[in-house]
C-alpha cells in the first residue's frame, strides 16, 4: 500500500488530473478588459486637454483683463474712452510682458477702450471645433462680474 501511494504520488500521469493555468476564454477576457479600460483612459485625455486649454485661456483674459484695469486706473484713463488702450499696448510689453496666445489655437479680440467693470477686455475667437460646449467665449456676467 505505501508502494502505490507513493507512485501515485510521484507518477504525472496519474497527477494530471487537474492542470493548472488559464483557459482561452479567461485570458480574452482579461484582454478585453484592459483594452476597454486604455479605451476610457484615451477617451478622457481629449476632454481633460481641452479643459485645461479652456482653463488657461480664461486665466489669461483675466490676466489680461487685471493689466488693462490696472494700467487704466494707475494713468488716470478714463473708462469706456474710445482709443484709450490700444491693443498694441500688450504687443510692446507696456502692460504685459508677453502678449498672450490662446493654447487652444484661436485669436484674442481686443478693444481699444478701458473696460468698465463686468465687461471684458479681450474675446477669444475659439468656438470648440466640434464640441459647441467647449468655446472659450467670455458671456454673460458668469464669471466676470467682478472683472
């Protein structure tokens, strides 16, 4: 009796009865799984690039918007004057330094008079390509009110 228990025990014919690793249908499964789960990564970096551009447009309007207003106030410039503030202004680094570009590839529309409070400086021409939500458009008093 010890003799059979030991080649059984020893014997892989006899062992072989459970094989281990993974069948076909368990690996394509996990294969598909990772590829769903890139998928929604890739899917997700295009939204989070335009949010981001569409963030750091806003913060340079408003960071245009600041130096104009600052620039009005400190040389006594009367708001709402025409020709008052040139946007060659922002070209030569008398207001800024660098004259802002859109990340987004549009084109900033500045007007040539101090702006009163509320109401913007400077447009970006950005419409969303595709996507109509994502315009870089400054409207309505939402979120510069206090501008």
């Amino acid at each position: 009796m010890l003799y059979q228990l030991k080649y059984m025990k020893y014997n892989p014919i006899l062992r072989s009865k459970k094989a281990a690793g993974f069948t076909l249908i368990e690996i394509s499964l996990v294969i598909a799984l990772l590829l769903g789960l890139i998928a929604v990564v890739f899917i997700g970096l295009g939204s989070y690039r335009e949010g981001s551009n569409k963030a750091q447009c806003k913060m340079q309007l408003a960071a245009v918007q600041k130096a104009v207003r600052s620039y009005a106030n400190m040389n006594n410039i009367v708001i709402d004057a025409a020709g008052t503030i040139p946007d060659t202004y922002l070209e030569d680094g008398t207001i800024m330094a660098v004259k802002p570009v859109c990340p987004s590839g549009g084109t900033y529309a500045y007007k040539a008079l101090a702006p009163a409070v509320g109401i913007p400086y400077a447009d970006c021409s950005y419409d969303g390509g595709a996507v109509a939500t994502n315009t870089h458009v400054l409207t309505g008093t939402t979120g510069i009110a206090d501008w």
